[in-house]
C-alpha cells in the first residue's frame, strides 16, 4: 500500500476527482467511490480542503453500504478539517436517527 501511495504522489492525475465520486455515488457504486475516497485520504499530497471533501465521500459511501459506524467516523475525520462543512449535518442527521425511538414500540 505504500507503494501505491507514493505512486499516486508522483501520479496525481490517477486519482479520481471529488466530482468523479459524487457521480459514483449518485449512480449507487458505493464500493468504487469508497476505493476512490480511500486513494485520496491516503494520498500525503493532498490539500485540506479536498481531504476533508474526501473524508465526507467517504463517509456518504459507507453510509450507502449500510456501515453507519464507519460512516460516523469518516464523518468526524471530515469535521476536524472543516468544522462548517457539509459533513457536520450528514453527522448531526445519523445521530438524530440513531437518537431516535417511538416509545410506543417499547411498550405495547
């Protein structure tokens, strides 16, 4: 895996963009654009912002396969680079999901 990290410092043009992600995760490849977010976290080149874009795919990735604990924290990963960015009420959402029960379900 170092290799390939290195590779992608000296190859940068491999990488897919965030934009190329989103549209794999709009078009439900959550698997490949998990793959393409994982190249760009581990990617030592990269500035903050795109890491922090990246961290959040990511999450939005593992969110669509189901892993919500995964997801989670990608999540957090994305909110320490940038607290105001969108991953902060894609967090916020899961935990008001997670926080949430209907009392009646509880006691029939």
């Amino acid at each position: 895996m170092v290799f390939r990290a290195q590779w992608l410092i000296l190859h940068p043009e491999s990488m897919k963009t965030i934009q190329e992600i989103k549209e794999m995760l709009s078009r439900s490849e959550g698997q490949e654009a998990l793959e393409a977010a994982n190249e760009i976290v581990e990617n030592k080149g990269v500035d903050r912002d795109m890491l922090a874009n990246a961290y959040y795919l990511r999450g939005n990735a593992y969110r669509q396969q189901g892993n919500v604990r995964m997801a989670l924290n990608s999540y957090l990963e994305s909110m320490e680079l940038d607290p105001d960015g969108p991953a902060a009420e894609a967090y916020r959402h899961i935990q008001e999901l997670l926080d949430f029960y209907n009392k009646d379900y509880y006691n029939p």
